[in-house]
C-alpha cells in the first residue's frame, strides 16, 4: 500500500515537471518590432535577419534619476521598451532612487515580473 501511495505521488511529481517546460521552443527569441501594425499580446517579433546587437543592450542605469518630486524618489525602468530583446519574456527591470526620506508608494505588478 505504501509503496503504491509513494509510486503514485513520484509518478504526479514527475508528470508535473513534465509539463512545467517547453523542451522546443519555437523560437531562440522574439526582438520587438514596435514599427509592427500588428496587434499581439506584447509586440510583433522583428524578422531575425535584422535584429542587431543594440536589441539586447542598455545602457544608463549607473546615472541616478531626478528624485525632486513629492514621493522624494526616482524609478528608471528597462524594459522591453528599452530593450527589445525582452520582448515575450515576461522579465524587466528598475532603478529606484530614493531622496532621505523619500518613498516608492505601494503597487503591484499583475501578471509580470520586475527585478
Ligand atoms: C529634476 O526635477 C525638477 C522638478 O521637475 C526640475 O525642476 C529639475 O530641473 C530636475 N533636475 C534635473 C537635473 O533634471
């Protein structure tokens, strides 16, 4: 009886592993054509022959941004505006500067990711 219960509890552990993967994306990556009429849920991929180093990069979070406003506080964001190459991932990221006693005030992010 054990034994069963312990098969049956690896064999749902393992089936979940399974379908928690795509083991063959479609695609190595998405680079965002905001020139694109098409409407998607997130923008239209770039056509890879012309998708150039500069899609992946950013630069400018080493500056600090203009805190002088009620909050006392400045959030540069990096996403997939910034970036194309984040286009589809679900991932970006933010500078927060804070002023001594400045704040961020309370917020959420519906089905997305931030670091
Ligand atoms: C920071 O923001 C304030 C208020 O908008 C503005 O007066 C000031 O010129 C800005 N400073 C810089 C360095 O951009």
């Amino acid at each position: 009886m054990a034994t069963k219960f312990f098969l049956l509890a690896f064999s749902a552990l393992w089936a979940s592993r399974a379908l928690a993967s795509d083991p063959g994306q479609l695609q190595d990556f998405c680079v965002a054509d905001r020139t694109s009429q098409v409407f998607v849920n997130g923008f239209a991929c770039k056509d890879p022959k012309t998708v150039v180093v500069e899609d992946f990069l950013f630069s400018g979070l080493h500056m600090a941004g203009n805190m002088s406003n009620k909050q006392g506080s400045a959030v540069s964001a990096v996403n997939v505006a910034h970036i194309p190459g984040l286009n589809t991932l679900g991932i970006s990221l933010a500078r927060v500067d804070y002023a001594p006693y400045g704040q961020n005030p309370p917020h959420i992010h519906p089905r997305a990711s931030e670091i």
